[in-house]
C-alpha cells in the first residue's frame, strides 16, 4: 500500500481530492484517455484544478507504470486489489488517504469545483457518502462523489464477496443525494458528468466548449457552463 512518486505527504484540512485514473480506455487503444486534451488542456490537469480549489491535498490513483509523470506534484497510489473496476479505485482511494476523500474520474473534464465544494460540504454533515443526482442509469454519479472513511469497511465487505458494482456498498452506509435541482445549479448536468471515452466524445467536449466560450448578444448570461 505504499505511494509511489510525487510529492510527501501533508496534513490537509477537509477531505483529499483524489484523482481516478482507471480502465484500459480500450476506445482509444489503450492510450490513457485523461492525457488527452479539451481546450488545450489535459484532461486530467482540468480534473486536478478543479480539486484544488476544494481540497488542501490530491491522490492520483493509478496503476500505469508511466503513470508518476502525470502529475508530479501529485502523490500516486495503485489499487490494494488489483482487476476490481471502479469500486477497486474508490477502495483505493480510501486505503491510501486514510482519510475522507472527493473523488472524481480523471475523464470528466467539465466537473465544476462549485459542485464538489457543495459535495465536501454536504458530506461534512456526519453523512458516510454524498453523491450528485444525475441522469445515468444509475440516477447517481460515483464517480464524482464525497466519501468518509467509515466508507472503506463496506467497500472491503463487497470485494470480498464478488461484489463489483460501484454503488453496491451504498446500502450498507449513511448515503446523501445531492438532489438533480442543486447539481444543476452548477451546470447542464449532462456536461457536468460528461466521460471521453472515445475520440468522438472528445469532438462533443471540444464542441462543448467552443459553445460555452462563443459570444453572445446578452453579455453572456445564457452561456451555457462548460
């Protein structure tokens, strides 16, 4: 369970943002998709922007061998359980911050740190878990979400029985909707949770943000947030 690269270790104050860099982006041919760029930007830079402005910390979990030069200034940790998805990231993410934590998937370019300071916020109020309301098949985001490290038992339980589903350990801990009405607050959701998981979602995120940077005749107030 030892961090590999970046910088030590510092005390932080609220939760630590931790970056999920996982699956084989097998759409883009094994390349690692959150080094690809939308405005310029890596994807994974605009990921670890966003957390910066909330948490004092960053973790970068992943388990590339390449993966220490993403990011230098950002410690990176690999899975505790290798071949385990998305619930192995989060187990992750918990095992090495010993510590709650603000996760975002490292191929969502447009979470806003609006958002996720509401989330750290909401998930301040004794919750084990506070998670954004979306438009997914699962009606929750995961993946960008606040989780306490009561959550990391759980987690361990679901492993241990063959339990792969992200949101699995949901009903074994005390979980906080952020509802639809207040995720929307901070953007078209639909951008907000946004994956470039292939090439054409990299032209959409592109086409996304030339739309939200194009100019208006009201000075902006209907541009769309990107």
């Amino acid at each position: 369970m030892s961090g590999h690269g970046g910088a030590p270790r510092s005390v932080s104050r609220g939760p630590v943002g931790v970056i999920l860099a996982g699956g084989l982006a097998t759409r883009y041919g094994g390349t690692a998709k959150g080094l690809e760029r939308v405005g310029g930007e890596r994807i994974v830079d605009r990921v670890a922007g966003a957390l910066r402005e909330v948490c004092d910390e960053l973790l970068l979990v992943a388990n590339d061998a390449t993966a220490d030069e993403w990011l230098r200034d950002v410690r990176r940790a690999s899975d505790v359980i290798a071949g385990q998805g998305s619930l192995g990231g989060i187990h992750a993410a918990l095992a090495h911050a010993r510590a709650p934590v603000l996760v975002v998937a490292w191929d969502m370019p447009f979470v806003p740190a609006s958002l996720l300071a509401e989330l750290a916020d909401l998930g301040g109020t004794g919750v084990d878990a506070a998670v954004p309301e979306s438009g997914s098949r699962r009606g929750l985001e995961p993946l960008c979400a606040y989780y306490a490290s009561a959550c990391l038992a759980p987690v361990e339980r679901r492993l241990a029985a063959g339990d792969r589903r992200v949101i699995g350990f949901y009903d074994d801990v005390r979980l906080s909707r952020l509802p639809a009405e207040r995720v929307a607050r901070h953007g078209d959701p639909s951008r907000i949770f946004m994956n470039v998981n292939s090439p054409n979602d990299l032209a959409l995120a592109e086409s996304f943000l030339a739309e939200a940077n194009a100019p208006t005749t009201d000075g902006g107030r209907d541009r769309p947030e990107a």
